[in-house]
C-alpha cells in the first residue's frame, strides 16, 4: 500500500527539515587606531574562544590587514557574540568594532 500524497508531502518535509543545516554567519572584527592590542586578544579568548595563540594571530591580522573573522556561528550566536564583546569594549571606551556577514 503506497502513502496517500498528503502522507508524501509530510514525509518529504521532515527529510528536508533534518537535512538542511542553519545558515551560517562570519563574525568580522575590524581594526581601529584606538583599541588596544591587549584589549583585543582577551575579548577573541573571553568572547569567542580562543586560545593564547588563535587570539594573538587573529589580533595580528587584523591589525596587517584591518579586519578578520573571528569566528562562523548561526545567526543568534553571532549576534550575541557581538552584542558582548562590543559591550566589553564601549565599557572600556574603546571604538571596536564588529560585524555579521553570511557565509
């Protein structure tokens, strides 16, 4: 007995739902004159992470190059993850800033 096309549609639906993965978003840290480099590599190890190590290159290349991705999340992390550190850095007056693109 073959499932009636409404039972089809429904089964088709919840295949698709497992499969498809949330869509991913970058976490971009853009370089200023203002904040500091030490300020900078302990928001990358509080807010995003990373280690002594990620931190201190992601830091570096973002000062070469002005601007890297520290980090790819789903849409409410990233933006959680921003609303922090750029918390952190309003407290401490510095102009950091960051940004949320799609993958």
């Amino acid at each position: 007995m073959h499932p009636m096309p409404q039972e089809q549609s429904a089964i088709r639906q919840r295949e698709r739902l497992k499969t498809d993965e949330p869509k991913r978003y970058s976490v971009v840290i853009h370089n200023d004159d203002f904040t500091t480099m030490d300020f900078v590599v302990m928001v990358l190890k509080l807010v995003f992470y990373k280690s002594d190590l990620e931190a201190e290159k992601l830091m570096l290349k973002v000062h070469h190059e002005g601007k890297a991705v520290a980090g790819v999340y789903t849409y409410d992390i990233a933006t959680s993850k921003v609303a922090k550190a750029t918390k952190m850095a309003r407290e401490e007056n510095f102009p950091l800033r960051f940004t949320v693109q799609p993958e």
